[in-house]
C-alpha cells in the first residue's frame, strides 16, 4: 500500500505536466476543431533551440527559457498560417494532414542539424529528493508540478476571468455566431497558438530537464501523450484534460513499478482502448471549450 500511495503521488507530480500537454491539444480543437499534429514537434524545436543556446553561447535558465518560448511561438504561428489559416474553410482533414507533414519537416530539420544526438539538459531545479518519512519527493518533479500548477491556474483564469477566454469560449461553442457578433475568429486562432506555444515551451523544457535529456523523439513523445490525455479527460473540457493529465501519470508510475518499464505505454495505450470503449466521450467531454 506503501508503493501504490508513494507511486500515485509520483504519477500526479508527473500528470501535471502531462495535463499541459493535453490542455495544448484541447485549446485549439476545441477553437478549431481540427488537430494540430505539429504541437508536440513544435515544443521539440523550442527546448532544442533553447538548450542549444545554453550550451553553445551563454549558460542561462533565463535565456534557455526565453528562447524555447519565443522559437515555440514562431513556429506555432507559421504552422497556423500555413497549415489552419490558409486552409480554414476547408475539410478539417487538409489541415490535420499538413499538419503531419510539418511534423515530419520539423523532426527531419533537427535530425539533420544535430545529426540526430540528443541534447543534455541540465535540470535548474538543483533541489534534493524531499523526504517525508517512508514518503519522498523529488526535487524536480516537485518543481515540475508547482510549475505545472501556476500554468493551469493562469490558463484557467484568462479562460474564464477574462474577454479573450469569453471569445475563446464562444468560438468553440458556436463560430458562426461569434463571428456575427464580432470577433475575429483568425485572430482567435492565433492567439490560441501563441498561447498554447508559451505554456508548451515552458512546460516541454522542465519536462526535458526532468529528463536530463532531449532527442529527435520527443516531439512524439509530446504529440502521444498530449492526445491520450485530451481523449481520457474528454475532446474540449478543460478540466477534464486536466484530471486525464493526472490520470495517466498515475497509472503509468504505478505500471512502472508493479509491471517493469516495457509495460509502461502499453498500459497507457490499454487505458486508453479502455475508454475509447467504455466512455468514448472521455471523464468530461462536452465537444466544445467548457467547465
């Protein structure tokens, strides 16, 4: 009983990163309605350029950060132009097939420029493992989660306090009739990709850091687990991707440790057939961006 609490309290520290995988994914089907395939390959081009820049030029979180954020949000934008903006009226599965297609650009742009090696990155935490008794903590899943959590809560406040949440909100609920009242749903998309891509660009580099590592294959790693949690919290809840974030850190860490590490994803993927299943619509699907 030990090992299962000491387990599910790793697997929430680690599910609140996940959660801000999957809120990326949610936020923009749930303005557009269409998947953006690229996300995860998109954090993948910030935390490289980041660390690329701390290790080659000037040692600096501050920088390392600032710089994963800023590549993060030019290559969202250029992916909403290209791939959304330019075919918005058209079928959703135009943008989500250009949306692959950048992500295999963009893992090929990396191979190609660190000759597919992966990147060490050093964790700027340097907090050691809390002890609590029998219980522990890590020093930088601890940090990961407190980070995670201002994140979410920040997120949570611009989409329900104030008037960019409410024309988010009325975009995924009704386009058409937000359009009519005003707001401009180009501008919208947008906005959604600049701020999903600073969240992914903060939250992708302490997830690498918690790593010590990034490789070509992170952003699969990102795109995988960012889309398992939108569907087991439900396509377009908020809350409901936050509560799949946690879900599937906990039952990946009790995985790990009950069944070894080779069994870790394929018990997130069974999860995962099992609600496809059973509760198709997810823990709190609406179909559109909700409470």
């Amino acid at each position: 009983m030990l090992d299962f609490f000491q387990n599910t309290l790793d697997g929430a520290m680690v599910g609140a990163s996940y959660a801000l995988l999957g809120l990326g994914f949610t936020l923009t089907f749930g303005v557009m309605r269409r998947l953006n395939l690229s996300y995860g390959p998109t954090i993948m081009m910030g935390v490289y350029a980041g660390t690329a820049v701390s290790l080659n030029i000037y040692e600096s979180l501050a920088l390392a950060l600032a710089v994963s954020v800023l590549i993060s949000i030019i290559v969202g934008l250029c992916i909403e132009g290209i791939c959304f903006g330019a075919v918005r009226s058209d079928n959703p599965l135009a943008s989500m097939v250009s949306a692959f297609a950048v992500w295999m650009v963009l893992e090929e742009i990396i191979i190609l420029l660190t000759w597919g090696r992966l990147f060490p990155v050093e964790n700027p935490t340097g907090l050691a493992t809390l002890i609590a008794g029998p219980i522990s903590i890590r020093g930088d899943y601890l940090f990961l989660f407190i980070v995670a959590v201002v994140l979410m809560t920040l997120l949570y406040w611009m989409l329900f306090q104030t008037t960019f949440g409410r024309q988010v909100r009325a975009v995924g609920e009704n386009p058409k009739a937000a359009r009519l009242m005003g707001i401009d749903i180009g501008r919208v998309s947008r906005q959604i990709f600049v701020l999903t891509s600073v969240f992914g660009g903060l939250v992708g580099f302490f997830i690498a850091a918690s790593m010590h590592q990034i490789t070509p294959g992170f952003g699969l790693w990102a795109t995988v687990k960012g889309l398992v949690v939108m569907i087991l919290g439900g396509i377009g809840s908020v809350p409901g991707a936050v509560l799949g974030g946690f879900l599937l850190g906990i039952v990946e860490l009790n995985a790990l440790w009950y069944l070894g590490g080779g069994y870790r994803d394929l018990v997130a993927f069974l999860l995962l057939f099992l609600f496809l299943v059973v509760r198709p619509r997810g823990l709190l699907g609406t179909g559109r961006i909700g409470v």
